[in-house]
C-alpha cells in the first residue's frame, strides 16, 4: 500500500521503515487485557517538517509539545508516578469574555478581572492541596496561576487544542471540567504512570505515558517538505485502517492487480455456460445480461492496467489468469504467487484473448503470495464503484472534459 503512493516520496529504506511503524502503531491500538467485545485504541499523529523520513518513530502513549517553562530537571523533580491529573476544557486566561455562556451581574466597586483570577488561584489551591501533578488545560492559562502551579511543582500543559482532548481523556481517565466558578469534583480527576522527555530528530516532546492499558499510541511522522508529509500522513492512517480491517475481517485476496485478472476471467469463462439461465433469473435479456457482464470484467482490466503508474503495458498469463509486466527482471507476476517459465503464455490485458477457467494454485508453505489486497477495502471499492456506476446510468446530462 505504502509503494502504490508515489506521492510520498519513499526510498526503498524508507517504504520499510514507515510499514513497520504502521504495523507497530497497530499493535499498540490493540488493547491487551480485555474480554468480550474489544474496541481499537487510538493513534494520534503527529507531523514534523523539514527531517529526514527516518526520524519518524512510534511511542505508547501521547506526545505533546513540551510547554515554554518546562525543563528536564521540572520532570526529574516529580519523582516517580502515577501523578493525579486535572484537565479543563475552558479558558483559564482569566479574560472576562472567555468565560463562556453565563450571565454575569458586576457590582458598582467590583473589578470582575480581578475576582476571576482570584477564582482561578482558589481553583490552583485546591489541585495543589490535592496533590495534581499534571495540570493540563485546552486553552490558554493565566501567568499568574502557571507561575503558582510551578512554584508546587505541578507541571502544567496549555493549549492542549482540541483534537487531543479526547486522546488526553482517554489516556488519563480524567473527565474534562468546563467552568471555573465551582471546585474540581473528586471524580474528574485522572492518572498518569509517568511523563518524560522524548527527544524525535531534534524536536523534543513530552511524552505522557498512560497508567492503564489504554492502546493509545503517537506516531511522529517526519518529512522533507509539508506536501510530501501530508501524503504521507494519509497514507499512513489508511494502512492501519486496512490493518484494523482485516483484523476484524481476517480475509485477503491476491494483491498487484491479481485478483482482478483473475476474477475477470472467471466471470468470463462461468458466462459461457450459464449466461442463460442467470439472463432468466435476473428478468433481463441474455445480450443485455453480457453486455453488462463485459462492462463489469473491462472494468476490472482497467483497474489492474491502472496499477502500472509510468504508463506501461500489463499482461495476462492465459493459464492462471494472473498480472504481470513485461519486465525481464520481474520472476513473478504481481502478486508473486505464478513464477514465470518460458512456455507460459501471456498476452496484453487490453486485448481480446479467448476465454478459459484459470488453473487455481495451492498456497503452500514455499509458495505464497508476496503481495496481498484487504478483503474488506476491495469489496467495499467493489460495492462503491457499482453504486455508482447505476447513479450516472441515471444522470441525464454529462459534463465531459475535453482535455
Ligand atoms: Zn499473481
């Protein structure tokens, strides 16, 4: 999957290294020790730009960038977990009109300002006396109310940001507290077995290590430039996607154009026999039925020609029906699984050739495929590409582009 997006930008060093983060992020969503029904854990990414691909790395846990005061000693300090943790989802700026939606009444005399921040340090009393450790907040905190927490040793992350307040709840077990006007209930508080510096390229992160089993992992992907790192990204999360797939659905098919060739021919070559009474069955005439037949296998061709990026001719094997390229390096066909020999007869899939039932090949322990296609994500493609197929059989007027 990694070597089908050119986009990326990956040496052949590279391909490995990023797969083998894939398949470790992947084994940390998995969570150990639960019965019954089991929900993946969670992979947050991170992307860093202008470092070489193979400083990216996989860590358990969450990396967070490590806040502006922080130093190693700070962490050193706190000595070893778990730490309680305390998160809030609302500003702690002190900023009056950050508060949220309530209504306020100000007295004649009364400097709302100053009663807010006041607010804030009772709050900052309170998550000291209860002994927090780690005092994180989505927005923005208030100077005064950093410098009081440091001053207790509490370590405290701002701008946390949105998107990693549902991983930080996760990982912590915290609940997020959303006003500033009442005293933090016992119940929202979280844990946390230990926070450490993790330096990755020369970026450091703070790394936020989970008391529980709670599969959450960070991987920082890195890359020479902001396209390529965001093509890689995608990449990246749609292979564990496939990963997380198969595991529900342990399936696969043959990869590197295979299957489609395959399945191609086999469809041809049942019509031959049973195009009839399938015709009868499906209310429709036997010429409108292998018209339709003929639509679907030239779409499948098309599909394992498209697999050949620089524009060259693929070939058909006419005895396992299987893909190949006319490649004198190449031993195999696609998927590795045929070895080539010199009276295999191929021809190029874009041409007619005559119709036969491929001859199937036993998986054995020295013969397996190299190269394997999730069952879920080409069905799913399958039933996409029909779907709509029937939709533009449905539109009246078609734009074409000309160019
Ligand atoms: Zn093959």
């Amino acid at each position: 999957m990694i070597t089908s997006k050119p986009a990326c930008m990956l040496n052949s060093r590279e391909t490995q290294h990023i797969s083998s983060l894939i398949a470790q992020a992947f084994l940390y969503s998995i969570p150990c020790n639960s019965s019954g029904v089991t929900c993946f854990g969670r992979t947050v990414t991170i992307g860093i730009e202008g470092q070489s691909v193979s400083d990216s790395s996989v860590f358990p846990g969450l990396l967070v960038d490590v806040p502006e005061m922080l130093h190693p000693a700070d962490v050193e300090r706190l000595g070893s977990g778990p730490f309680r943790v305390v998160l809030f989802n609302v500003s702690l700026s002190g900023d009056i009109s950050e508060v949220g939606d309530v209504t306020l009444e100000i007295h004649r005399g009364v400097d709302p300002e100053r009663d807010l921040l006041k607010q804030l340090l009772k709050l900052g009393e309170q998550v000291v006396k209860e002994k927090v450790r780690l005092f994180a907040c989505q927005k923005v905190v208030h100077p005064i109310l950093q410098h009081y927490l440091r001053k207790h040793g509490v370590v405290v992350i701002e701008r946390l940001g949105l998107a990693l307040i549902e991983p930080f709840v996760q990982i912590t077990g915290a609940q997020a507290v959303a006003s500033v006007c009442s005293l933090v209930p016992t119940e929202a508080y979280g844990m946390v077995k230990e926070i450490c510096f993790r330096s990755c390229g020369s970026r450091e992160l703070l790394q936020i290590l989970p008391s529980k089993d709670t599969a959450v992992s960070t991987m920082v992907l890195c890359h020479r430039n902001e396209t390529m790192l965001e093509e890689l990204k995608m990449t990246c999360q749609r292979a564990e996607h496939v990963l997380r797939l198969t595991l529900r659905e342990p399936y696969a098919l043959l990869g590197g154009g295979c299957t489609e060739t395959l399945l191609a021919t086999h469809i041809t070559h049942m019509n031959e026999s049973s195009a009839a009474t399938t015709a009868a069955a499906l209310c429709v005439s036997q010429s409108e039925f292998l018209m339709a037949v003929e639509a679907f296998c030239s779409s499948l061709q098309s599909v394992a020609l498209s697999l050949e990026h620089d524009g060259q001719d693929c070939l058909i094997d006419l005895t396992y029906a299987h893909r190949w390229v006319p490649d004198i390096y190449s031993k195999t066909c696609g998927c590795g699984l045929v070895e080539d020999r010199s009276n295999l007869e191929k021809t190029p899939l874009n041409t007619a050739y005559h119709t036969f039932s491929p001859v199937s090949l036993k998986n054995s322990p020295d013969n397996q495929p190299r190269i394997l296609d999730s069952f879920s994500a080409k069905l799913n493609a399958l039933n996409v590409a029909v779907e709509m197929a029937n939709f533009v059989l449905d539109v009246k007027y078609i734009i074409k582009d000309i160019n």
